[in-house]
C-alpha cells in the first residue's frame, strides 16, 4: 500500500505542499467539499421554471438542462475518476475544482438556453470530485499519522457529505432563486467552489499516484475497468448497487407527483423533503462500521433490507403524510448507508484500485438510478402509486439477492 510521509513525498522523491491538514484529521474538510461539489450537478432542478421564464420559453425545453448536466457527470466518473489511480490525486482534484467552478460562472451570465446547456454539460463532466475524496480520505487515514478512525467510519462521513449535499442543494437553490433570481444561485456557488479549491490547495499534500509503476499510465487504467469489473466481488456488489440505485430513481421522481396530487403540496414545501432525507446522512459513519462488523452479506441484509421496508411504509402513498415522511426516512438511511458499506467492502482491495472501484461502482449505480427515473415515471402512468410501490420494491429486491451472493473471502 502506498504509504504518505508528513512531508508529503511526491513520487520522484521530491516534497511539496503541507502535511495532511497539518496533522489535523482531514476527514471533516473532505466531507464539506464532497457536500459542496455534489451540490452543483443538483443546482438547475429546481430552478427549471425561473430559467424558463428567464429566456421566454418552455419549461419542457428546459429539462434538458439536467439531463445533461447528468450525462456529462456519468461521463465525468467514467472517463476521469479512474485517473485518481495514475495521476497525482491532489491535482487532479483542483484541475476540477477550478474547472467547476468557471463552468459555474458561464451558467450564471449565460446569454442562451443553448449556452447554458453547454455549460451545464461540462459542469457535469467536470464535477465528479466526491468520487475522488473518499478514496483519498482512505489514503490519509492509512498514512502513518493520519486519523485514528476505521475505513468503515470514514467512507460513511464523506459520503454522508455527499449526501447532505445531493438533498440539500435543492432547498438552497429553491430558496436563494427565490430571494435573488437564478443566475445567483449559480455565482454564490461558484464563489463557494473558488474558496473550497483555496482551501484544499493549502490543505492537501501532493499526493503520488497510486500506481505509478511503469505501465499504469491513463489509458491502461481505463482498459483494465471490464477486467477488474470480473472480479467476484466487484461484479456483485455493482450490480446490486445498480439495482438498487433502480430503486432510489424511481422514488425520487414519482414523490413530487405523488405530493403535489395527493397531498396538494407546493413546489416549496416538496423541496424541504429533501431536507427530510438529508437526515439519513447521519447513520452513514455507522453504515460503514456495520460493514466491517458483520461483513458484506451483513451490511447489505440490514441496509437493503431497509430500502425494502422503506418502500412498504410508503405504500398508503396519499394517506397520512407522516407515512411519507417515515418512508423517506427509511428508504434513505438504507440507500445511503448502503453505499457507505459498500465501498467500505471495495476499499479492501489494493489501493492502487480504488479510484478504479469508485468508477465502476457508479457509474452502474448512476445507471440504475437513471434507468429507476424512466421506470418510475412509467409506473406512475401506468397505475399510480401502487405500482411505483411495487416496481421500487421489485428492485430493492432484486438488489438485496444479488447482493447476498457469496463471494468467498470478501464476505468476511
């Protein structure tokens, strides 16, 4: 395992840039910027009406804008993530902080739909830092000096950070269009991009790559993703987390439906639930401990197990509205907690991999939660509630057998 001198060697042998934090644990800075960075692809959701408005058109012509800011984040974590284990991690996280950030600043001043789309694109490609920071935070805390927690605990905080930003970044868009108009939810987060990327160039070391042996360059990285995807473990744990992920999509597209026909809600108040769902960002420190306490198959019974139990309180759908919101609560912990235990699973694996198994990792779950928006929206169309219930069931089901699947020493 690559190991990382308070100095902070740099492969060539040479040093450069400040301890860890300055000894400090890095993993609470970690998690805000995985918070922060995660936020921005979530931005335009609940902006599409003001920007429709804005440019005199509709607000069909309009969702686009996330879908393709999406499209360019799954292309982001495809092609760029697996750098993390060839390239000098430090950098390649500000090259795309930096880069965020402009991408950011032509969002705010753009003259066009069209112009914003491309820039909504590339905010998208350049974005996918948090799946960058928690391999990094693994490489610290295994770093002579570094925090005491276990891995368990540490992926589950930064990928709780992940979370809060995910969920929260549509309340705080929502309510700052609202107070300032569009184009300065974009500024105001591209001036919190530029400090963060402040921040982490004093507070990260340069960090080697962590395959630098001959051969490990970029593009051998990139080709060996179908020959590690075979692994057994890998296999598994990436297609249960894809159909799960089926699971989560189908929800979170239908539950605005479903509040504002059955509850009559506003937009407003719909936006809050994802406030709601933050909350689960707390158990995820302990979602990663319960993987390394009961190992794979453990983890993935209780925390998949949940999404399952999520979706059955759910299932009164227009009845009380506490319902929903134990639901939401449910349904999330087990979601999030579940992916804090699965790479917490991953992250046993060499080192020089880890980049390369958050790649893998999800990009399929970001597949299936793709693939979980279209079935959900079918469902609802098809029959309602009901049948959103029973779809979100049938893959949180399916998720949990395949995860159950034994593969041998990984299951310990």
């Amino acid at each position: 395992m690559q190991q990382f001198t308070s100095s902070a060697q740099v492969s060539d042998g040479t040093t450069g840039g400040p301890p860890p934090l300055g000894g400090r644990s890095p993993v609470p800075l970690l998690a805000v910027a995985a918070a922060v960075t995660a936020a921005n692809v979530y931005l335009n959701q609940p902006l599409l009406d003001a920007v429709a408005r804005s440019f005199g058109t509709d607000a069909g012509t309009l969702g686009a804008l996330p879908t393709v800011t999406q499209a360019g984040y799954a292309a982001g974590i495809l092609l760029l993530v697996p750098a993390g284990d060839s390239h000098d991690r430090r950098r390649l996280i500000l090259t795309l902080g930096w880069g965020s950030a402009a991408a950011l600043a032509v969002c705010a001043v753009a003259p066009s739909v069209w112009c914003l789309l491309v820039a909504g694109f590339a905010l998208g490609v350049l974005s996918p830092v948090p799946q960058l920071l928690t391999p990094l935070a693994v490489a610290l805390a295994d770093a002579p000096g570094g925090p005491a927690a276990g891995r368990g605990r540490i992926v589950g905080t930064v990928q709780g950070g992940l979370l809060v930003g995910v969920l929260a970044s549509r309340a705080y868009a929502g309510a700052l269009a609202e107070l300032a108009g569009w184009r300065t939810v974009y500024a105001v987060s591209c001036l919190l991009t530029l400090g963060l990327m402040v921040v982490l160039r004093r507070a990260l070391p340069q960090l080697p790559a962590a395959a630098p042996a001959s051969g490990s360059g970029y593009r051998a990285t990139l080709a060996s993703l179908p020959r590690l995807w075979w692994r057994p473990v890998v296999r598994v744990v990436t297609v249960s987390g894809a159909l799960v992920g089926v699971a989560f999509g189908a929800f979170w597209t239908t539950l605005t439906f479903l509040l504002a026909d059955g509850h009559g809600l506003d937009p407003a108040r719909i936006g809050l639930f994802g406030l709601v769902a933050a909350a689960s960002a707390a158990a995820s420190p302990s979602a990663g401990r319960l993987a390394e306490r009961w190992g794979r198959r453990g983890a993935t019974a209780a925390l998949t197990g949940l999404v399952v139990v999520g979706w059955l309180v759910l299932l009164p759908g227009t009845g009380s509205l506490w319902w929903v919101i134990a639901g939401v609560i449910v349904l999330d912990v087990g979601v999030w907690g579940g992916q804090a235990a699965t790479q917490t699973v991953l992250f046993r694996l060499d080192t020089a991999l880890h980049n390369r198994l958050n790649t893998l990792y999800f990009t399929l779950r970001f597949l299936g939660i793709a693939a979980g928006s279209l079935c959900g929206a079918l469902a609802w169309t098809a029959g309602g509630w009901p049948v959103v219930v029973a779809t979100g069931c049938a893959a949180a089901l399916a998720g949990l057998l395949v995860g159950l699947l034994p593969v041998g020493d990984a299951d310990r």
